[in-house]
C-alpha cells in the first residue's frame, strides 16, 4: 500500500476590499482575555516603572548617549562593549524563531507593542463610547454636541496616553527627572521635544488609527512568519469536521438530527477578532493568535451545552489527524525547534558567561610616535607611552602598572593610577631599559595593570619598545 502524504497546507490570502472600513471589536471575557489583561499590565508597568528605579545613585536602566554608556543595573557598558548589542539581537531572533515554530503568533497576540497599546485604546474607547453595537451607531450617527463630547474625551485620553509614552520613551536616554526638571524650567532640549512628540504622535497613530492595517499590511514579521511555520505548529484552529454545517438551531434542538454541525453560525468569533478576519475560513495571514475568538466561542458552547474547543489553540496535524494534547506536545519537539533551542541555549551560555567573567578595566595603549626612543640624562634608553584606563564599575579603582618583556626593563615615575568610577583617566608613562640589553628595533614588551584592592581583576595589553 502506497502511504500517502498529507494535503499541502493552503494559507488563504484575501483580496482588499475595503483597507479603509474600521474594525469594531466586541468585548470578550476568558481565560484568554485575562493573559492579555495580565501581559498589558505587566508590560506596561516595566516600560514605564524602570526609568524611575533608582541605583547607585543613578537610574537604573539609563542609554547615556552623551557619556557613550549604557547602565542597566550593576552592568555598565561602553562603546567598545557592541558586541553585547549584537548578542542581544541575535538572542531576540533566536527566541522569536523559537516561540513561533512552537507556538505560532504568541508574541504577537500578547506582548507585541502593537497589540498592548491597542488594547489600551480600547478599552478606552470602550468605557466612554461602549461595546461595539454601541460605538457602530455613534460613528453612524449625525455629529452633535454628545458625539462630539465622547470623541474628544477619548481621543484627549489617547493623547495623554501617547506624549506620556513618549516622554517615558525619551526618559530612557535623558534620566527621566532631570527630563520632567527640564521641562517645568523651560530648559528641555530640542532632541528631546521632537522624541518626545515622534514617540508620542507614532503611539497615538499605530494604535488609535491603523490598529489592525499595522498587523495586516505594515508589519514585517506579519509578512514572513508563515515561513517558520509548518503542521505542527499551535495556531488557532476551528475544527469544521465538528463545526459543520453551520447553522442556527433552538438551544435545546438536537444538531445531528438537523443535519447540523456544533457552530450556530452565530458571526460572535468573528465580531471579537481584532483584525476582523472570520477564523472558520482557515489559517490566514492576519491571524495574530490572540484566541479571543476562542474565549466567545467557548462562552457559546458553554450556553449551547455543547463542548468547548470548536475554535481552539491546536495544530493543522493535530485537528486533522485527531491529535491528543500529549501527542501535541510531543510533536512540538521535532528537528526544527530543536536546532532554535540548542542556538538559543548555547548563546545564551556564551553571554552568560562572557559577562560574568567581564573585567572592569578596559585599557588602550598608545606608543608616541613623534620620537621613537631617546637616551636619558642616565644613559638609559626610553620609550614613552600614553595610557588610557577605563573604569567599567561604578567606584574608584587604583591600578598598579608594571610592565615586562626585556631585561631590566622598568616604569620611571608614578606606577599607580586612581580612576573614579565608570570614569577614565590618560596616563603618560616612560619606560627604560639599560642600553645594550636588547639588539636595535622593536621588541614585544606587555603592560600588566592590576587592581590594587582586587587582584583578580587583572589586564595585559601589548606593546612594541624600540631600541636604537
């Protein structure tokens, strides 16, 4: 018997009727619903709470682009350090690889700004112009001094709502309370005003105006996710082997009698669905996985006495094939999230690592090139170096500076340096060594700069000593 394969997997991409008609979404409640009440606080309370942390007397989180450092927490990084930028990147799209071949749309329909701050919108718009039916008929309705009293307390409220994000934005690169000084003395920058009102304008526009056509249309990750995907990965998935025929039936009508399937057809899923799309027509492109549609259409069932999961978090297999939830489980560990997984571990590891073990010290040395050696009053010969010691922690550090490499070789004056902290501090060294201990030209010479109170923390730097 020939096995046959199984049917290729068709995403259905619609034409655009109408970009410009507006998606009025219905208020839902459930399990769901609550995981993005919990994400939209919880997120929010770390974008805007962690520019006001205080630590070591500073902010906690702070891109000091004037002082080219970045502080976040006890880690103190500085230009030389983005290489760690790289690794965030690269561990960002590992994880985001990772959780969409698994999962699908989560981050989209969660944690993505996008998504959070339209929430918030709605649920303003919500509790000042009410559910949907009821906001369908105002924009419907003729202006008047009531509909124009609603639409300009809500859009004051989106207003409020965007400049204070994006004064919070700016706060994390000005420390926020010599920003919020700076503006009630009049001293704020231009910088900050125009990243202030782009911020702000952005949020105000994404959230309160394209909504859905940033999901749809604008999106990059909305445009190539689907190639991380395959038939085993969780989407929201309605089950038309039980749902249809659809169809409408009194609640206590027996469905198989009436050649019907469990969907009343009653539209609700579709009425909830932010980016307006009808989950029953399959796996779409718009889709992003926030499953309120699952959240009604179980509050359906639940009336119907009928079982929930008709529209459910699943896999193409597992609806198809009859999956179990430990069968679904299972099949999440396959070749393609394992290799996610190991890159993400092992990158992981190595940032890990590479911070813990990060010195404190960074040191450049630079030979004086004006005059490539000269003899002293002594008959010695010496070569001078400019130092530059940066002290990657926020307290004082003194150093102690020897120098090896050739024989007899040592540092003429001050062998210490004190540099304050997350400071830096350029030294001018002379280095001798009793001519004839060594043939004429360059020799490898190293410099070893030790902290005084931690000798563990430790740095060697190369350098070249002429002689004549």
């Amino acid at each position: 018997m020939v096995k046959q394969s199984p049917p290729r997997r068709v995403i259905e991409i619609k034409p655009v009727i109408d970009p410009n008609a507006k998606v009025y979404p219905r208020a839902t409640s459930g399990v769901f619903q609550n995981w993005r009440i919990v994400l939209v606080w919880l997120t929010q309370i770390v974008y805007y709470g962690l520019c006001w942390l205080p630590w070591n007397g500073r902010q906690a989180v702070l891109f000091d682009l004037e002082q080219r450092r970045v502080y976040f927490f006890e880690l103190v990084l500085w230009p030389q350090d983005a290489i760690y930028l790289t690794l965030l990147l690269l561990l960002s799209a590992l994880a985001l690889f990772l959780f969409t071949a698994v999962a699908g749309r989560l981050w989209c329909g969660y944690a993505c700004p996008q998504t959070v701050y339209t929430e918030i919108f709605l649920w303003i718009e919500k509790w000042i112009e009410g559910d949907r039916p009821k906001r369908i008929k105002l924009d419907a309705a003729p202006n008047s001094s009531h509909k124009i009293a609603k639409k300009t307390l809500k859009h004051a409220l989106w207003l409020l709502i965007s400049l204070w994000t994006g004064l919070t934005f700016v706060g994390y690169f000005t420390p926020m309370r010599e920003l919020l000084a700076s503006i009630g003395l009049g001293t704020i920058g231009a910088w900050e005003v125009f990243w202030v009102l782009f911020y702000g304008f952005a949020t105000y526009c994404m959230a309160g105006f394209l909504r859905e056509h940033m999901c749809k249309y604008i999106c990059p990750y909305a445009q190539f996710q689907f190639v991380m995907f395959d038939r085993d990965t969780l989407i929201i998935a309605y089950d038309a082997e039980r749902g249809d025929p659809r169809g409408s039936r009194p609640k206590k009508a027996d469905p198989r009698a009436a050649n019907l399937g469990d969907c009343i057809d009653c539209g609700i899923c579709v009425q909830v669905c932010p980016t307006g799309i009808d989950i029953r027509d399959g796996l779409q492109l718009e889709c992003i996985g926030c499953a309120a549609c699952i959240d009604a259409c179980d509050q359906v069932m639940d009336k119907m006495n009928y079982p929930r999961g008709l529209i459910r978090y699943s896999t193409e297999n597992a609806v198809e094939n009859h999956y179990t939830r430990p069968e679904i489980i299972r099949r999440a560990v396959r070749m393609r999230t394992l290799v996610y997984l190991v890159a993400l571990m092992t990158l992981s590891g190595v940032t890990a690592w590479s911070l813990a073990t990060k010195v404190p010290l960074k040191v450049g040395v630079q030979k004086d090139r004006s005059v490539l050696y000269r003899e002293s009053d002594d008959g010695t010969i010496e070569n001078t170096f400019q130092m530059h010691l940066t002290n990657a922690s926020e307290k004082t550090r003194s150093f102690r500076i020897q120098v090896q490499g050739l024989s007899g070789i040592q540092l003429h004056g001050e062998d210490t340096a004190s540099v304050p902290g997350a400071g830096m501090q350029d030294l001018s060294l002379t280095v001798r060594v009793e001519p004839g201990s060594a043939a004429s030209g360059s020799h490898p010479i190293t410099f070893e700069i030790t902290d005084t109170d931690n000798p563990a923390t430790r740095v060697e730097h190369k350098a070249s000593f002429w002689m004549p």
